[in-house]
C-alpha cells in the first residue's frame, strides 16, 4: 500500500509536488477514457469503501463523535451510493451536453458550418473537505465523486477534524481507482491548512471545490479568483435556512411541528448546514410550553471537535446579547466526553426585534440552538424576510386552503435559498437527479451550480466545439453514427 | 421618447440610481413572465431594430468606421437573428433543465422526497458592450439577449466608441421592449468608466457580463469577484487563436491558405477577438512570395478609434523588436480618415525563436497583424503549442491522410481553446446550438460557459429544488400535468 500521507502531518512539499504532477498527468488519459471506463472506476471505488465499512465508521466515530448507528452508517451508504448514481449519469450521457448542428447553407444570419459540441474535464481538481459529514462531504463526497465523473483528477485536502479516516479513505479511494485502471495521478489526500492554499495557488490546479464555513470559503474564493489565471470555485458556505410557519398549520398540526423542528436543528448536535436557524411562527401561536418540552428532552451530544464547540459557545453569548432576544430553554454544557457537548438551546424574539437586531441574527449558528421568531401578519413576515441572507433552503409549513397566503412568500422565498420545502425539514438532502444544495451567496459562491445531486458533476466540465472536421478526427460523442447512443440535439431539434 | 442619457456624457448617479432601482424592481415581473411571453419580447426588439436599420447603419459607420456594407448590415442582421434564436430557446424549454423526481419509499440511499427543480433567473444583469462589434457585441448583442431571454433586466454599459448609436439603439430596445409587455425596467444605458464600475459595486446587480480587453475585463473581473456579496462575471477577453498547418495541407492547397489566412487576419482591420494571430508553417513551406502578394493586396482599413490605433502601433513596434521576428510585409499608415488606418503587417519567426520571445509574442495584438511561425517537425510544433495561453479557437488545415499526425495534435488544442477549426478561419462565429465562443483563461473569465450561441442563456440562470410542495404551489415548469410540454427528466428517466 502506497502511502504519500504521514498521518496526523503536514504533507512536506515533495510529496505535495508529486501529487500535482502526478494529477496533471493524469489530466489527459482521464479525460480520454470514456464515459462507461469512468462509471467502473467509481463502482470499483463504491464496492471498495462499501467492503471497508467496518473499518470505516469506527474510525469515523472516534475522530468524530457522530454515532455509528445509523447516522455514520446511513452516511456511508449515501456516499456509495452517490458514487453509484454518477456512474448513471455517465451511462446516460445527457450531462455530455453533444449537440451537432450540420453545415447550413440557409442558416438566416448566413451559411453555417457543421459544427458540434460537447463537454470536456476541466483538468485537476483541488477539493476542501468538510468537517460534518466525514464521508458524504468529505474524501469520498459529492464533490469528489462528481469531479471524478467528469473525468478530473482529484487532489484532497482532508479536514483535520478527522485524518486518519481521511488517511485511510483516500487509500482506500486510490486503491480502487488504480485497480479498475484509472490513471496512476487520479485522485491523492493532502494534509494541512497552508499546503492546501499552496495547492490553490499552483497553476496545474483548475477548478477547486469548498464545503464549509463562511469565513473559510471566502478566504479561499478569494485565492482562487485572485490567481494570475483565475479559476473556477464552487464554495458551499453558510446558511441559516428559515422556516415560516402559517396560522393554518399551527392550528392542524402545531404539535407535530414543534417537535419536527426541534428534532431538525438539533440533529447532529445541529452542524448540518441546512439546519433551520429560524422559526418564524405567528404571534399568539401558543407552542411555547411544546417547544420547552421537546428541546428539554434532547440529550447532549457531543460536538465534532473542540474549535466548533467554543465556536458555538462564542456566537451563543453573543445571540444572547442581543436586545429582545429570550431564552426558552438554555442549553448545558455536558464536558464529560472528549469534546464539549451541549444539550439545545431555543432562543425567541418578535420580528420586530428580529429587524434591530443586526449582523448576529441573520448569520448561521453552527450548533444546536435556533431562535423562534414570532410575526403579527403577513406584512411584517415579508419586511422580515426582504432581509434575510440567501442561504441553502427556506421552507414552508402551511395547510393548502392558505395557497394565496403562500404564493404570497414564495418569492420572497425564492429570492433567498436553492431549495423551496413544503411541510417538511431541510436536514434531509436527498442525493437525486432534481436535488440542488447551493443558492445566492454566502450560501455558495457559484449561485449557478449545485453540490449535491447529478447536476454537480456540470461544475467540472467546459464546452468545445468542433467545427467542420471529418468524421473520424471527432471525439466518440460527436460521430455522426453517433454509436455511444447518446441523447443528442441535432439541427436544434432534441 | 424617454431619454435618460445625455450624448457622450456620463450618466449622473440620480439616473443611475434610478436606473439600478427600476431593474431591481423589475426582476420579480420578469422572472415571473412565461417562456413565451419573453419570446415575445425578444421577437419585438428585433422587428424594431430590423426597422431602423437605416438610421442604425450609417451612425454605426460613422461612428466606428467600419464598412456600412455588407459588415454593418451583415452585423445587424446577425443581431436581429440572435435575438429570434432565443425566441427559439425560449419556446424550445430545455434551457429550464426541469427535472421532476417522484417521492420514492424505495430510493437507496433512504426514502426520496418528492423533488424538482427547475431554472430561474438570477437578478439584474450589468452588460459591459465591446467596441468592436457594435451591433453584435454590444447593446442588443449576444449577452443582452441571452440575459433577456433569461429573464434578467439588463442595465447595458455602453461603448465610448459607439455612444450614440448605443443611446439610440438602446431607446429602441427599451421602447420594444416596454411596447411589448416587459417592465419599464427591463432595459437601459448607462454611460461612463465610473459609472459602470459603481453599478458593478452595487448590491441590486446579481451578474455582469464583458467583452473586452485582458486588462480591462481583469480589472472589472476584480471588482465583481472582491464584492461583499460577489458575483457571476463573464468576461470574454483576449484571444491568440493559433492556426497549424500540416505538410500534406501546404501541397495540397497553399496557395489558397496562405490567401485565405490574410483575409481572415487582416478582416476588419483585424479587430476580432477570433483574430488568427499565429500561423504555424511547416519549414521550407514555401509560401512567402504567396504571403507577402496577399498582404500587399489588402488596403488600408481604419481602426475602431484613436486608442485602439495607438495600442497597435504600441503593440506592433513591440512585437518587431522581439529578437529573431522578422518583418515580412511592413504595414504602412493611412492617415488621411478620422482615425489611422493601416495596411497589414506581417511577421515571421521560428518556433526556436519563439520559444525564446517571452510574453509579448504569447498575447494577442489587436488590430491587421500576424506571426508566421515555422516549426521543423511535429515534436517541435508540440513544444511550442503546450506554451501557448488558452483562447478561444485553435485550428488546424491538415489533409485526412495525415489523421494520424492531427490525431496527435488534437490533445494540445483542446487544452488551449474553445472551438476547434479544421479547414476554415475562426473568424467566422456562427450562432447556432453547438456554437462555443469562450475557453480557460484568459480567453474567459468562465471557462465553463459561452457568451455565443443558444447555451449563452445558462449564464443567466440558477436552479431552484421544490420538495414535496402540492401541484398549485409548483411554478407551472414543475407540475404534473406538464401543460407546457418541457422537456422534463422524469425519475432518472429523459
């Protein structure tokens, strides 16, 4: 077992060195291998981490604190099973974009030349893994697997929050890839906060990748836009995913959501990015007594690692300075594992106070606590909502005789979140072919992409038209015989 | 008629703040208008610019210079077509990647909400014209219309170099557009350096787009990037566009390549970003006496303006000063118009000396210049294109005998542009489906996108998730029954 990475340590600058080269080599043979040798590769990698599992979520326990069952178990699931699905968008071709246009000597704006299109691998691929979902955002996540899909070689630059798994995924990664013939430079892990920024700075790098926190991500963006060549950076970043809450669905079912919401944004010891941060509910609601009782029976968790637990604890004192915020419940401190955990903390406020309360209530709060904030009528929602920062989701808790009610907020919705929910709870992103996780910044810093589901692999490929060349100079996708069966738009018909 | 510009004057910050105010509100009724309302829209703006035609043109020429005919009337007919096309995206549908996945209790990776997403526009879009196509690329040009036919207001930045046909083409824009049914909004000029670069600071504008210079679309590239909220910028800038020619092409055709190449090289006073900067000739081709008739039979034609006639006598006087170029045809100056004029010049090097020539042979210089570079062998012309920066077009006059000696070529162009040409001139851009005009850096800031042909519409667009809301909530593109019969993807399924 090859193995570039001391744990624990910096990558030194060789081996860094190294792994660059080797991925710009691999930049070539991966972009010429087809679209079906590309699908194997992430099976071969799938089946690999699926047959490591019990190796894996162990490991991924110790460094992380998340329990094993079901959450790091479901997780891994979902990782390998994203794999899998880009292995379908690369059977089904469509993300190719190939488009032919034949030579047209009546083309309107004058004769047209055959010419042809499809899509290409960006080249070699940085991407920052997060701290929170140590598989499906991390060595093996979305972001990798859908660079790999598009045929970039992948540097890795783990989260420190959990390095051996990272260690251990990317050999296992690496493994898989080399075995099913994969180029020897396709995918490595580097470690450490400045060999990551040298990475971001090298010139053979093409296209990075970020999920994490604001402050992060921004930093990061700014490196990669400010390269002598600039370069493409999708950086999912903060979000504070509102939730509105109608008097209709108070009255049919306000118990049901008191407790779906608290049970959301203290999942995970609430360090999803998509946990709802506000409640907004109707004045006279009458849930308090509920939400008292469901946080109140959340036990503590611990946090993933000491520098998100004081982080959390930072933000919680200054929520609570705020003017007019109350606190419902006070969450407590449980020091007795390794790291801080913390049982939730609700905080409320009227919409009133919400609108004074400035920078501190509209950023995230990584951690368990959310704050209820309470309007008179729709006007003031809306005044509300015209301030809030874009994020990943906002969702909506009404009942269906209230439609006018609700397409009242859908653009103010709209304006602000990737994902619209109806009577539902954002922590659940499903992995499929509609899903899209990003939105206006801060949410991501590429409001046109997604970073979860099958459009993700669109970030890491670039068009190239073919004009007038002989059938057998064309790249597979573009012969006119078109043997690859590919679904292609042909003279603009589909 | 509504004149918010004064002629050749900067537009004052209360105009300015009127015009960003009137986009931003415009924004909610454009994203709420249909596809064929939008169709509509654009299909006006062209009949109203197809019927000034004969005011357009002469202000055009007078103004820039360039041949009333058939250039300026050939440009203005592409422009008019452009916008139609959209039209044709528009009522087509794909372009809203409407995707629908069912709810699904049996989905892999744990039960499947039901989700769907669909495209929306992002928001008011600044538009930076180019000098050099002042009906293509500039005020009703290719970003204008593909942020229109996405349903984002456009506040357009004029050219100085064309102001007053830009404050009338804009008046018939916006007058089409309102006449049509589009918020008073949808549509205005702005004028000044400043002025622009305080729109492109302001919060209401979500995207920009620019077709310029290196230096100038870095500069404004910068600012969009460096924003507290930064945003998309699609700048479409400098462009070598090196053309190879094989052996087997020389003695089948040279005579017709060499004229062939001067006309590409020296049309339009060789201001086209699709310029043939390069022409790589195998030693001992044979083509001088060919090349240097060719160039000598072009006429003096004058430049856009006295900044860009200037930069190319800067530029030039550069180039001739790089050890081991050669003069083989020196242009001489026209000075007897408005602005210089210049006969072309043509240089020559070998690819040894080229190597050795630095920045100034690699960048592109603007006006009716060009290199002949002549290489010994396929290593050699190798070495040399693996130096090149990205463009937007690379081509290659070969034989189909020589597939072989192409095939191993191909890999190296494709590194370095956006559009492949086999056996014509890149300075024809067709707009059509498979159109591709963009490329890495620095040919653009985007290299995943393109600012011509039908795709140019994603530039403008951000994807929207609906999760488990009831088919009367859903925007018409994601409900069930389908009335505007997208083409959707349907549970993984197209």
């Amino acid at each position: 077992m090859r193995s570039k990475e001391s744990m624990s340590q910096e990558t030194d600058r060789v081996t860094l060195e190294e792994i660059l080269a080797a991925a710009a080599a691999a930049a070539s043979p991966a972009a010429a291998a087809t679209p079906a040798e590309r699908a194997r590769w992430l099976g071969a990698v799938a089946d690999a981490l699926d047959a490591a599992a019990e190796e894996l979520v162990p490991l991924a326990h110790a460094e992380t604190h998340l329990p094993a069952s079901p959450r790091l178990r479901g997780e891994l699931n979902r990782t390998t099973f994203q794999l899998r699905l880009f292995g379908k968008v690369l059977a089904d071709g469509e993300y190719l974009g190939a488009t032919v246009d034949h030579a047209d000597l009546q083309w309107p704006m004058g004769a047209r030349p055959d010419i042809r299109r499809v899509l290409v691998p960006l080249g070699p691929a940085l991407v920052f893994a997060a701290s929170n979902f140590p598989f499906a955002f991390s060595v093996a996540g979305g972001d990798t697997a859908s660079a790999l899909a598009a045929g970039c070689p992948v540097v890795l630059k783990a989260h420190p929050g959990h390095e051996e798994l990272s260690t251990l995924t990317g050999q296992i990664v690496r493994e898989a890839l080399v075995a099913a013939g994969a180029p020897e430079g396709m995918f490595d892990v580097i470690h450490g906060v400045e060999v990551g920024v040298t990475a971001l700075k090298d010139p053979r790098i093409a296209v990075a990748a970020f999920t994490g926190s604001v402050p992060g991500g921004r930093a990061l963006f700014d490196i990669a836009v400010s390269r002598p060549v600039p370069i493409p950076f999708y950086g999912e970043l903060g979000s504070v995913n509102p939730v509105v809450v109608t008097p209709g669905a108070i009255a049919a079912r306000g118990e049901t959501i008191a407790k779906g919401y608290v049970g959301s944004f203290s999942l995970g010891a609430g360090q999803f990015c998509t946990k709802p941060g506000l409640l907004f509910l109707p004045e006279g609601h009458g849930l308090d007594d509920l939400l008292r009782e469901a946080v109140g029976a959340v036990a503590a968790q611990p946090m993933l690692n000491d520098r998100i637990a004081s982080g959390y604890e930072h933000k919680l004192r200054e929520l609570r300075a705020v003017p007019g915020v109350s606190v419902v419940v006070a969450g407590v401190v449980d020091g007795t594992g390794d790291v801080s955990g913390f049982t939730p903390t609700l905080l409320a406020t009227t919409a009133k106070q919400f609108l004074a309360g400035g920078a501190v209530v509209h950023e995230e709060c990584f951690g368990p606590a959310s704050i209820v904030v309470t309007y008179t009528d729709q006007a003031e929602l809306l005044d509300v909502l015209a301030t809030l920062e874009p994020g990943l989701t906002a969702t909506v808790h009404g009942e269906e005789d209230e439609a006018d009610l609700v397409a009242g907020l859908l653009p103010a919705l709209t304006r602000i979140a990737g994902r619209l929910l109806w009577n539902d709870w954002p922590t659940g992103v499903t992995v499929s072919w509609a899903q899209q996780h990003g939105g206006p910044y801060p949410a991501t810093t590429a409001p046109t992409t997604t970073s979860v589901g099958t459009a993700a692999i669109e970030r890491f490929l670039r068009p190239i038209a073919w004009q007038g060349f002989p059938d057998v100079l064309l790249p597979e996708a573009l012969r006119e015989a078109n043997e690859w069966r590919l679904p292609r738009r042909t003279d603009g018909m589909r």
